[in-house]
C-alpha cells in the first residue's frame, strides 16, 4: 500500500487547504495534502457549458473587502472582472406583483426605511461580537438563545420588509433564520463588517468582482505551485495521534505520515474521521450542531443578456417562484446572457429533489414573469445541488443554531495535540467565503510552522 | 484478516441491534453484530460501585406503558422491581427557598394549575402528530417553524411555572427548549402517550420500574442468545451495498458479507459511515442535523436512605445548583442510600467539563441543601459522562431542531436498497427509550426477513 510521509499532512484540498500547504512550503516544511474526490477545488466548481463559456456551480464572487482573495488572485495572475450591475432589480413580494426597482422603492418606502433602521440596530450589536470569539460578547448568552428568526419577528417589520429581510438573510445562510442563533447572525454579519456589505440587495459587499477564466483558476494555480503533493481519490477514515506526530489512515490503505495534520474540511466532515485517541466531547458535540446549508444553484445561457435592453440588471427578488434571487452572470467576451437563480434554504431541499424538468420548468414560470417570453428560450440549463455531493454534503457553510456557540465554541478551532482545523467555516474575517478559506488555511499553517520550527522566520 | 458471512449484518450491539439479531435468529437467518466498543450495551451500563451494589450510568427505568420491555425482561427471566416512590418532592424555584412538596403546591397553587393547563393543550396538539410520519400532521410546517421554548415562552406562564416547564422537559430531551422545534417535542409526547406519561414530575410514567440485577441484564441476557455472533472492538468505516448484497468494511481490516445491513447506531453516528454508492443528499443532511443530548448522571451512595425517615422521597426539582433533578435509586436488599442527580442539557455541558472534584462539590451543596448535612457525607461517588464516550457521543438521544422534521423526516427510517435503519431515534412508540429501542429493532429485523424469505413465517 502506499505510504507517504510529509511534515505536516493536510485533510482536503479546498482553498483552505491548498493555502495551508503553500504557507507550510515557504517555511521551508514538506505539505501532503489528502483529498477524498477526484478533483480538488473543494466548493469551488467551474464548468464549462460549451466552448468558452462556464459557470460557477460553486462559489462565485468576491467583493471589495476581500484583501486576502485580490493579493491571491494578484500572486497567482488570476485576472478579476466587475459584476455588471447597470439597471433595476425586479420584485415580487407579498402580492405584490412584478414591480420595477425604482417602482418598488417609491411604494414600500417607509417599509424599507424601517428595514434600514433595522440593519443598523443589526451593525451596532454585531459590533459588540469579538469574531475570534462570539462566546465572549457581553449579551452572549442571551443573544444565543434566541433564533435569529425570533428577533426579526420582534421588530415590528411590515410583511413586505420582514419578507425582503428574510430572503436577504437566506441568501447569506442558505437556510431559514428559525434555524440558526442569532449570535451566531451577529457574528457573521461583524465577519464581514456591515449588513451594508453582506446584505447587499443591489450589488457591491460580497458580490463586486469576478475570476477570469472561473473560480477554479484560483485552486489550480495554487495546486500547480504545491506539485505532485497532491493526493487525490484519497477519503481520510482515521487519524492516530500523539503530541508530534499524526498517522493519518485512508480508504484503499493509502497510510500517510507526518509530525502534524491539519484538517481542512467543514466541521460536520472533520467529525466523521475516526480519532484515535478519541477527541473530547466538546469537539465532537460541536461538529454534531455544524451542519451544511441548503443552497444549489441553476443557471440560463440564452444567446444574448435581453433583459440588459429593458434596463434590468438581471436580478430579482420574488416569494414566488423556487428562486428567491436571480443575478446576471454573463462573462466578459462572450455574447452570451447567463442567468443564475438561486435556491437556498427549504427552496434547495424542495426543489433540489424534484426531477430536474420540473425544477427547471418552475424556475422558468418565474423568470418569464420577471424577464419576458425569451427567458423561456435558453440555449443551456444546468443547475448544482451540493447536499449530494458526497465529499461536500452541502452549502455554503455551516450554521449555529441555539446555544451552540456559548455551549462549544471553543472547540471550534483550538487545535488539539498535533491536529490543528481549518476552513472556512474557522475564520474570523468573511467566514463562510473564499476570503475566510484563506484566513484559516494560513492561521493553522502558522500555528504548525511556529510549533514545528524552533526559530521560524517571519512568514510572508 | 478475519471475513465474516452472514445474512444480516447488523451495526451496533445496543438493545436495538440485540433485538434485531434475535428476530432475524427467530426467522432462521443468520446474523453478525459489528460492536465498536469494547461491550455490547449501547446507552446501557450498570456498573458496580462495590460488591453487589452497583448503579445505572445509562437506561435505568421502563414505565408502565413499555410493553415490549416488560414483555422482553420476562422471557429473558430478568426481574422487575418497583421505584421508591413514598414522602414528598423539595423543589427550590426562582428564588422560593428549598419547599417541601405540600408547601410548595400550596404557595404555588394557581401557577400551577396554569401549567396543568399548558399541559393539556400540548396533548391535544400532540394527538394530531402521526409518531410515524410528523410531517404530516396538519400543522407540521407552522410548529416546525418555531422552537418549543418560543412556544413555552408564548403561554403567559408565571416565572415558577415556566421554570419547571423547563426543567421538566429538559429532564427528557436533555437540551434547553430553544434547540428543539415544537413539532419534536410534541412528536416526542406522542410517542409516549400523553404528558402526565413524561412529564412525570412525581414518579409514574417513564420511570416506575426497574430491573434487578441491573438494566446490563437484558442486553447481557440477549447476547447470550445470539452467542459467538457478536464481534466486538470492531468500528465500522465503510458500507459497501448493492441492491441484494452488503460488504462492511471495519477499522483494523474485518470485512462482514451480507444481504442486508441494520444500522442499529445514533443517526449522527450512522451519518459518520462512508457508504458506497454515497447516500442521497436527504438521508445526509438529515444526520448532520440529529445532534446527541447533552445528559449524566452522578450517583451518591450512604449508609443508608436517611431521607426516607423524614418523609421525603430523594427527588429535588431546583434552578439553582448543576442538577435540575435528583432521584431515590436504592437497590432492593441492600441498605445503602443511593442518589442520583441528573444533569441535563446546559447543566451537563458546563459542569461535565470540570474536574470531578468541582463537579462533586457543587452538586453536594445542593444536596446538603435539601436533604440536610449527612448528604455531604457519601461512601462512595460516581458520575458518568456520554459526550466524551467514542462510541455512543450523547445522551439521551437526537433532538431535531426547526424545520429538520418536514424537510428531512422522510429519510429517517426509510430502506436504502439493502440498508436499513434502527435505533431508538427511529422508533415510532416511546423513542428515545429502551421500549423504542425494541420497536425499531423489531421493524428493521422484519423488514428484512420479508425482504429475504419468499415466504416468511409469521414473527413472534
């Protein structure tokens, strides 16, 4: 069987990992990084539709507060484009019909001001919430035993704000807010900075730039510098463990040895590897309240962006159909218009199980009474579900519900003898995005270099 | 490496994979136990604190209503032996001051009286809760979009009330209200019959019955049945299945052939197998959201039940110290006095974190509260912690969170090609008990046997 040996073995070849593996290379130390598909990439998935043209069946964007990902994609000669975003966003919320932006904006005005009101409400308690340890707010414990959804409730919203406030907030979590604590919003919203940066309805936050070429440029330069350290096909089944030194164990028998490991997956994936020894209860009871989001998401290659003619930016904002959200995601140099509906949340479980036709034929009843006849005349369809994907089993991220954060927080990404947690869903800045893989890949590199170097040299 | 054949290859030697072994023995095929640990039991563990006085860390009561269990205790000759149930209760609520039974139903009268309310109203909407299919009751979505505790807090209830509302119910779910949707506990309800079942504040319900010997009997009665068939140590990692065929693979290289598989462990455990072909999304996502209970049990043993003589009956009900609850557990022809306190949910994780020193200490002054100065003076002391146990990770069972029944219930008990599913958590009468135990280990066993014989005989 084969049996590898490396410094520091890394669990999964997502951003996460491949950043790790690179830190750990220019300290001077051997990576190994073991991933369980076929592919690296991790949530990042670029496909091609036909000839020049993809999409992003994974993550897609970056935005302006993305230091780490502009310096990466700079460094690896990645070239960025904007998000087109010239026109109005089309709505259709409690009734209200297909409205035009500027329309919608005149006749819920008080309603949205509210909404305003009460996202800055939102800034100012997440201000309160260290993002290295959302336990430790001053309010934490009565934060974390209430839902999110319960706090919305309370605000004294009109059915059309409560219902766009929602959907923007599915729209981060990918699944209802009943199910997640409302310490656990507050700390992602002081990830990211603002609800002005993560709530976006227009675009800007989270959602400004783009890779040329796709995503997956990003994961397979960085793969290139890392070489042949690269193991894929390879599902970790249990890590022996002892102060310095991990013995990792692989489906097939592939045995990979190193005086570290750094599990790079999402915590509900890191919690189904045996450990031996067992990890504390704390941990484990941790990765049982982690579980993956419901997002999928479906895109529409028609031959031109029609709607761009008749002012629309491509996006909408319904209750209607199975999408919630839409975005305009057509590349640059190429003539083709691509649109992406999102599912997230119970619309990814309902519709992420239905025959692809049928989930396609509603997606298309909504988009036809945003967008027009031609929405129903795509060249091409095709659509993600990640719950499916046996090496992801789910997306975005994981959610906190109740209690969860206050209860095993702490657990989250201490590092526990010779095994040191990664991903994204470890980060303290933009977790649950690219910028936040990034943050963890290098912060559990460094803990490892610094552990494993007497005198380490200052990492770039 | 060791291969085994079998015709039913069963995960898990709990009572559920005992009993599923021993229907499948009943039909005429042949089963396989694949036990992780280092004993067969599950959530059962009687352990001797002396010579013939032992005391239960897991399962330790049946009520009157658990058929099967009393049915199954007769056939295995296993003893049963009434709880001590004479003398008042001391509750000590929301600042009251440590007040005797009758007193405090006296002061509390009309709170009371309140709560009887409240719980007639959860047995009427639990009436309407299918224990084999919550998801379609006729308001599934709207209770599985609030929590229990939003659903409590919504009753008007005073402070004393609401609080052993709380306390109560945590005694059988083992988590704060706000984790659990309102559609599971009142599911849970239904599964044991009526509140007064549960709820027991008194003893009655879930808890007027013990074995002698030790509930370790009926597990240990059960495997002497099945004999050789149970290999134990045995941690499986991989489930590889066909239509009509079952290869398990385990850590250290034993390979297990079947027809079919039982998976007779937690979902959350079950979740941790690779299966191959992966499972679909639904079945996935669904055990990453069925998270263990938080729940031990300390148990402090004197000379002699000395509470008894001043007309109490060892059960506490108080928000102040780590337990919620205590109980009278002496053993018949044994005259030491034997409490047990419970800490459950919050309490658990908290003080199941400390030293055992600090935990001991806390949990005595709160007995010296109640029962006076000579509970500070045990013979013995000892408390078990099921969070930190590798094969088991949890206490009492899985509670589902908002939205997990209706968007992923289906997936709980239903077949997957050759994979079938037990466990309590999947039973449909008295789930999370040892009755539920039984009945999912029953119909999984059945299942199977149907699926195997053209013509099967008719089951005991």
């Amino acid at each position: 069987m084969p049996r590898h040996e490396a410094d520091v073995v890394i669990v999964g070849a997502g951003i996460s990992g491949l950043i790790a593996a690179r830190t750990v290379l220019a300290a001077g130390l051997t990576p190994l990084i073991l991933e369980a598909d076929e592919r690296i990439g991790g949530r990042i998935l670029t496909e091609e539709v036909a000839p020049g043209l993809s999409v992003e069946l994974g993550a897609q964007w970056i935005g302006d507060t993305h230091h780490r990902m502009f310096a990466l994609a700079a460094e690896l000669g990645v070239q960025t484009y904007p998000q087109y975003d010239q026109g109005e966003t089309s709505y259709d919320l409690v009734g209200s019909g297909v409205l035009r932006e500027n329309d919608f904006h005149a006749q819920f005005a008080d309603e949205l001001a509210a909404l305003e009101r009460v996202f800055r409400r939102l800034d100012e308690l997440a201000a309160e919430v260290p993002p290295e340890a959302p336990w430790l707010a001053p309010h934490a414990a009565e934060w974390d035993a209430i839902t999110a959804g319960a706090w919305y409730d309370a605000q004294g919203l009109s059915p059309v704000a409560r219902t766009l406030l929602e959907i923007c907030t599915v729209g981060i979590l990918a699944v209802p807010t009943v199910e997640v604590s409302f310490l656990h919003l507050l700390f992602t919203i002081q990830t990211c900075g603002v609800t002005s940066e993560l709530f976006a309805e227009s675009e800007g936050g989270a959602q400004t730039t783009r890779f040329l070429g796709g995503t997956a440029e990003i994961p397979n330069r960085l793969a290139a510098l890392i070489g042949d350290q690269i193991v894929l096909e390879t599902p970790v089944q249990l890590i022996e463990h002892t102060a310095d030194s991990v013995t990792v164990h692989c489906r097939g028998g592939v045995v990979a040895r190193g005086r570290r490991v750094i599990v790079a997956i999402s915590p509900t994936l890191a919690g189904r590897i045996m450990y031996d020894p067992p990890l504390p209860g704390i941990r484990d009871q941790l990765t049982q309240r982690m579980p993956n989001a419901s997002a999928m998401k479906a895109f529409f290659v028609y031959d031109e962006p029609f709607w761009r003619a008749d002012g629309l930016n491509g996006q909408l904002i319904s209750d209607v159909g199975p999408a919630r959200m839409s975005n305009d995601t057509c590349l640059p140099g190429d003539d083709h218009g691509v649109l992406l509906m999102f599912l997230e949340g119970e619309q990814a479980r309902t519709y992420g199980r239905l025959p692809v036709d049928e989930r396609r034929a509603a997606l298309t009843a909504e988009l036809v009474r945003h967008f027009g006849d031609r929405a129903a005349r795509p060249e091409f369809y095709i659509d993600g579900e990640w719950a499916d994907r046996q090496w992801t089993r789910g997306c975005y991220n994981a959610n906190l519900g109740p209690l969860v954060w206050t209860a095993y927080g702490p657990a989250l990404s201490a590092p526990i003898g010779a095994i040191h947690w990664a991903s994204t869903d470890t980060a303290t800045y933009w977790s649950a995005y690219m910028e936040g893989a990034v943050e963890a890949g290098e912060r559990a590199a460094r803990q490892v270099v610094e552990e494993l170097t007497a005198n380490a040299a200052p990492l770039p």
